[in-house]
C-alpha cells in the first residue's frame, strides 16, 4: 500500500469517475486504475462496482475509505507542517519602522552578499506594533525604537544611538546654523512619517517642554516623499543624522541641547531559534550591536 494509491483511491471516490479522477490528479486513467487494482490484489476484496456507468463504493470500498480518511488529513497536515518549516528555517521575519529600515538596508544588503541563501522578509509597522507582533510570533526579529524591553522573556541588544537633526534644504534661513533651538523650528511648515509614533512621541516632548508647538502640515508613510518635501524646501523636518547626511540637497542641523534615539533589536528569548535566525543575530550583534556599545 502506497501513499499515491490512497490518494488516488479517495479521489475516485469523490468524483465517482476514474476519468474525472485523473482530470482533478493530472495524471493518466490507466494510472488510477493500476492504482486501485492493485489495492484489490493486496487486499484481495473488491472496492468498487459498476451500476448505470458509474463506480460505486463495495461496502468493503466505503469501510476502507473510512480508515485512510485520518491518514490522508494527517498526512496533508503534516506536508503543510513540513512547507511551513521550510519557509522559517530558509527566511526570517524582519520587523522594521519606516526610518529604521533605512539605517538598516545597507547592513542587509552585506548580509545578504554572505548568505545569498537566506531569504529576508520585511515587515513594517510602528515599534509598538511591531513588538506586539514579535510576541505573537508573526515576525521573527524586529528593529525598533526604546531601550527598555515590554515582555520578559525577550533578549535585545542595542542596534544603534542616533541622533535626531532638524533637516532644512540648501536654500532655507538656518541652513548655515551649527545647531538651533526647538523653538526656532516651530516657525517652519514640518513633515512627520505616519506611523512613528515612539519617534514623534520624543519629538513633541521636547516642543511641549519648550512650551511651543509644531506646524505639522504634511503627513506621508513614505521616507522618500519626506526627503523630497525636504529637499525642495516645502517642508522642513526630523531625521536620523545617517540617513540626512547622506541625502544631497538636505542640510542637517543639531538640536540645542542634542536629541538622541536609542534603537534595539529584539527576538524572543525561549523560541526556538533556528539556524537561519541565528545567524542573523550572530551577524548583526558582531558586526552592528559590539561597535555601538
């Protein structure tokens, strides 16, 4: 008795036809009748018989189709199981905010030169969204904002400290400044990233305890429209210094006093980690997290 002959068998069974059988299986008709014929001789009883051009079901036809029933479920469960693990010990689930991808995508790309194998799948979402989907196991590692873990039982090492620059382009009024104050931004027209809320949430903070607001106008889930408000100098607004400093036509300037941003990469710390994951941890922590601590 082999796997193909069950298969086979039950799907006979469901068309009633051995011709419609081979059809649905995209196999040969002679195929399918080899198949049941020799789980007849096997078992030596009769599993279908003909009435009016179509095949019946023997009683000894519907108590064996009722047996392999478990088997065949289990064993398409078990074939699901086995392409699931494929996809996690072969890729990794990357949780990423917007601007952090940036920081992070020549980092990726270096990987990726050394592990060509390993297939990287990003997923992007606020850092309060992305850790609330690494602890219900819909991403494997995350890159976020904060320095404080939500969960106890996930591990973070420390990604990066950033700081944040005020960016005008070449031809605003403070564009010469060393540095300004976060009053003095509060006259320019700024676009913020949806979906930055811890980043946004630091920002404000320093706005509200210089008791003045900002003239928020523009709003965009995309980093490359921000730059470009930007760098026609439709709007002005807040970067990570690596990513400002390397975009031409943008003029980062310090805050006074600075504004740094804590970023960590986190996984699970009792998951299982396979192969795959580990060696991205492994790369990142060697080659990121040691020259940032």
């Amino acid at each position: 008795m082999k796997l193909f002959q069950l298969q086979y068998f039950q799907e006979v069974c469901n068309q009633h036809s051995i011709t419609k059988a081979a059809e649905c299986l995209h196999v040969s008709q002679p195929a399918i009748s080899n198949a049941i014929r020799d789980l007849e001789e096997e078992f030596q009883i009769r599993l279908f018989k003909r009435e009016k051009k179509k095949l019946i079901l023997t009683k000894e036809g519907a108590y064996f189709l009722l047996e392999i029933k478990d088997f065949l479920e289990e064993e398409k469960k078990i074939e699901t199981n086995m392409r699931l693990l494929r996809k996690k010990v072969t890729s990794i689930r990357l949780g990423l905010p917007p601007m952090i991808s940036a920081l992070l995508i020549p980092t990726l790309a270096d990987f990726h030169k050394k592990y060509p194998d390993i297939r990287i799948e990003c997923f992007y979402g606020s850092s309060a969204s992305l850790r609330k989907s690494l602890q219900e196991d819909q991403v494997d590692v995350i890159v976020v904002s904060g320095s404080d873990l939500d969960f106890e039982n996930q591990n973070s090492c420390r990604f990066s400290n950033q700081e944040i620059v005020y960016c005008v382009s070449e031809e605003h009024p403070l564009a010469n400044e060393k540095s300004i104050s976060i009053v003095q931004t509060a006259q320019d027209s700024i676009v913020e990233i949806k979906g930055s809320s811890h980043f946004r949430h630091i920002i404000m903070k320093r706005y509200e305890d210089s008791k003045c607001e900002p003239q928020i106008t523009w709003s965009t889930e995309q980093l490359y429209n921000k730059l470009l408000l930007i760098k026609q100098g439709v709007a002005c607004g807040f970067l990570y210094r690596d990513i400002a400093e390397k975009e031409s036509g943008i003029v980062p300037l310090s805050l006074d006093p600075p504004m740094y941003y804590d970023i960590e990469m986190i996984w699970m710390k009792n998951g299982y980690l396979y192969d795959n994951i580990q060696t991205f941890l492994s790369y990142i922590k060697d080659n990121i997290c040691k020259s940032e601590n």
